[in-house]
C-alpha cells in the first residue's frame, strides 16, 4: 500500500531530525524514515557530547547560522526542560597564525563574538589542569561549550512527532525516483509518496544520492574516554571544553560529566571507511596512540591509557564544507550533506533551512556558500 505524505525525510540521525521537527511545526504532513532507532549509534550523531562554538574558524560565513542555531536550541530546551547543553566556554591552544587561533580571530572581528585573548603564563595557572606547550597562543570563548548529542536528536523527534510528525524507525530506504512533481520512496514493508523529499543520509548519502557526482569521503573516527586521577575529580569537571591545534593533528575533550572519566579525541587523522554498515568499531594501536600521547603530554589529570572508546564517521565534503541546497537535477530534493565533521551544532538551524527550503523553495537563512554547484566541472 502506498503512504501519501506532504514531505518525507529520509534518514532521522542529526540533521533528519532537525528537519522533521521544523518541518511538523509549520504544520506539514511528514513522515521521517530511519534504517535504525532514535538517537542510535551506529551513524554521526553519537558519543554523549559535541563542542558548540560561534566563533568559528573554519569559517566566518558560519557565524550567522551559529546566533540562529544558538536561538533555537535555547527555544528547543525551553519546549523539552532537558538539559540539551552545557555553555562550559571553549579554550582554544595552538599557534597565533594557525587555523583556530587565527580563524576564531577572523570571525571575532567580523561578528563581534566575545573572545577572550589569554596570555600564556595566564592561561598555565586559570587552565591548570592543562600542559599547555611554549609559544603557543591560548583564546577562550566564553560562550561556547557542548551538546548532550542524543538528548537534541531525541527532543528535535520528540517534539515533532507531538506536532504531528510520523516517524518510521528500522526501516531501510531501498530506493527511490521522482518525476519532479512526486518523490516515491520505496522500503522493505512499505511505498511512501509525497511531493517532496528531504535527503539527510549522513554517510550514506553516496548511496542514495548516487547520482550527485559530488565526491564524499567517510571517515572512521574513534572518540575515547580516559580515567580522570583520584582527587582530580572536581577539577575534571570544572573545564571548559578544549580544543589544540598541534604540528602532529588537532585534539579536542570535554569536561567530565561522570566525574569520573574525560572524553578526548582526535578531529584530523582517521581512515576512509569504504562502507559505512559494516564499519569496523574496533580500537586499534594507530587509532589510539595519537589519543594517548596528546592525553598523556597535555592532560595530567588523567590516566594515559583509555578506559573505552566508541565508533563514529565524518562524512567529508572536497573543501569541508556543508552542502545544503536542493538537488541540481530534481528541484523538489533537498539534500543535507558533507557535514565534514563539524555540523551537529547546525541541526538545529538547518533543520530550519531545510523545511523553508521544501515547503518554499528557498531560504532567508544565509546559506549561498553551502550550495552545490560550487562544485560543478566546467565543461
Ligand atoms: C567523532 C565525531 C565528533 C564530532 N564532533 C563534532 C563537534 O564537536 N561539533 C559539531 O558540531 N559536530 C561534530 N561532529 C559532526 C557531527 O556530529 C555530524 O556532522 C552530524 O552529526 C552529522 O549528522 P547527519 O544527520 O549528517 O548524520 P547521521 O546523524 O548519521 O544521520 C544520518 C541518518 O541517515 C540514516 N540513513 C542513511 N541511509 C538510510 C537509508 N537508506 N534508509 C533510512 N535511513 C538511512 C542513518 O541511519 C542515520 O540515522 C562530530 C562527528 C563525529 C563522528
């Protein structure tokens, strides 16, 4: 039988799930459809925590989708009561000309973002717990800090299916064609029709948006977390989150929710993950020795050897940055991609410009440099 619908989204991790609720909350009948469970594991959009910054070095045409993002998850935290983040302030280290520090500065200066330059000696006694190496400069964003990742893309579900939203979860889309007015999407149990759709396939967007022709690498990225010291407890979970820029990579943490361990990663590095079903979770010695070692010169309050890890993936876009656009070659699919290992701060305002984008067409929200022609061969 087929299921007729005002707009499907197809894939509910991070991103689906910001567009289905914005998508219920103007009203519209749509249907969410999820290979897996809510907020599961086996995606991107994992691992407890994720750094929410608006001072952002990657690029300053960001910041002004950040102060949106910022509003909304305010608003989504009023509707839910939960504790969907901890606005800790982000302390970044690294050398003044390299991609944070200097990044962090441009869109300082650009957007007026509160950022606090901190001198070295400064920083070595505020930011104790810290090894922090000569020469480098040390900024602090007082307004930054992290999500709880699974409570957001459990609240964005939760309060779209109470505006009216369908969500169909262990449900595999196996293909799907339109013909510019009707998008049909095909699963196991069932047909779905609707005239639009809404692509947020995270690494699997390569397989359902075949014919894209944009080139996305998956990554395989390793989080861990690592024993914090008797007596470092309280210290542990008093710091902000903390992100280093050092010649060998680039090593990110949070404080201790627990109290009793720190989640430390790695954002450069990783091995291209060929299929993204059957990735493999293991830890192996070159995942974590560069964890270790980061942990093991920099973070003296913790144990160097990691007490577990977890799985997850990047989905790497060719300049590593988001494509958010409708479809070149079918105007009624929106598609939500590359998101490079930084987009789950974003859910919540492209989720936005996701339902402006199917049920108008286009955006207010400033997202022209995400779009997907920039891309395009000449021919
Ligand atoms: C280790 C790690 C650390 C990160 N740190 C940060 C950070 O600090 N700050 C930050 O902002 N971002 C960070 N990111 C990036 C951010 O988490 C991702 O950009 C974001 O979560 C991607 O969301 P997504 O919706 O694209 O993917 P996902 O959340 O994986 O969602 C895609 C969904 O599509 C579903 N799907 C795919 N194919 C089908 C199909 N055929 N049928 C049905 N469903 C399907 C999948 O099951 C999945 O649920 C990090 C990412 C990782 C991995």
């Amino acid at each position: 039988m087929t299921q007729t619908f005002d707009c499907i989204v197809l894939g509910v991790g991070g991103f689906g799930s910001g567009a289905l609720y914005h998508l219920a909350r103007r009203g519209v009948n749509v249907v969410g459809l999820e290979q897996f469970g809510v907020a599961h594991d086996r995606g991107s959009s994992s691992g407890e925590t994720r750094i929410v910054r608006k001072a952002y070095f990657e690029h300053p045409d960001y910041v002004p989708l950040l102060l949106r993002a910022y509003e909304l998850w305010t608003d989504l935290r009023a509707e839910t009561s939960r504790e969907l983040w901890d606005l800790c302030g982000l302390m970044l280290a690294g050398p003044a000309e390299g991609e944070a520090i200097s990044g962090a500065h441009l869109a300082t200066r650009l957007h007026h973002i509160p950022l606090e330059d901190v001198p070295l000696e400064q920083a070595r006694t505020r930011f104790s717990a810290f090894r922090i190496p000569d020469d480098f400069s040390v900024v602090f964003e007082p307004e930054a800090g992290y999500l709880r990742v699974e409570q957001c893309v459990r609240s964005h579900i939760e309060r779209a299916q109470a505006l009216g939203a369908q969500l169909c979860t262990n449900e595999p889309v196996q293909a799907w064609e339109t013909d510019g007015k009707t998008v049909k999407v095909r699963t196991e149990k069932e047909v779905y029709e609707a005239p639009r759709m809404v692509v947020t396939a995270g690494a699997w967007t390569s397989q359902i948006l075949a014919e894209l022709d944009i080139p996305l690498t998956v990554l395989r990225k390793l989080v861990y977390w690592f024993e914090v010291n008797k007596g470092e407890e309280k210290t542990a979970a008093g710091l902000p989150a903390f992100y280093f820029e050092l010649p060998d990579g680039a090593f990110y943490g949070f404080p201790s929710i627990d109290g009793q361990t720190m989640k430390v990663a790695e954002h450069t590095g990783g091995f291209e993950a060929k299929n993204p079903s059957v990735l493999d979770r293991e830890s192996r010695a070159a995942d974590s020795r560069p964890v270790e070692q980061f942990v093991s010169a920099a973070l003296p309050i913790l144990k160097p050897k990691f007490q577990r890890h977890a799985a997850c993936m990047y989905t790497i876009s060719p300049d590593h940055h988001f494509i958010v656009d409708r479809h070149p070659a079918h105007e009624n699919v929106i598609v939500g991609a590359g998101f490079s290992g930084h987009g789950f701060k974003f859910t919540s305002v492209l989720g936005e410009a996701f339902a402006d984008l199917a049920i108008e067409g286009s955006t207010r929200l400033p997202i022209g440099f995400l779009s997907a022609n920039r891309f395009q061969k000449e021919s």
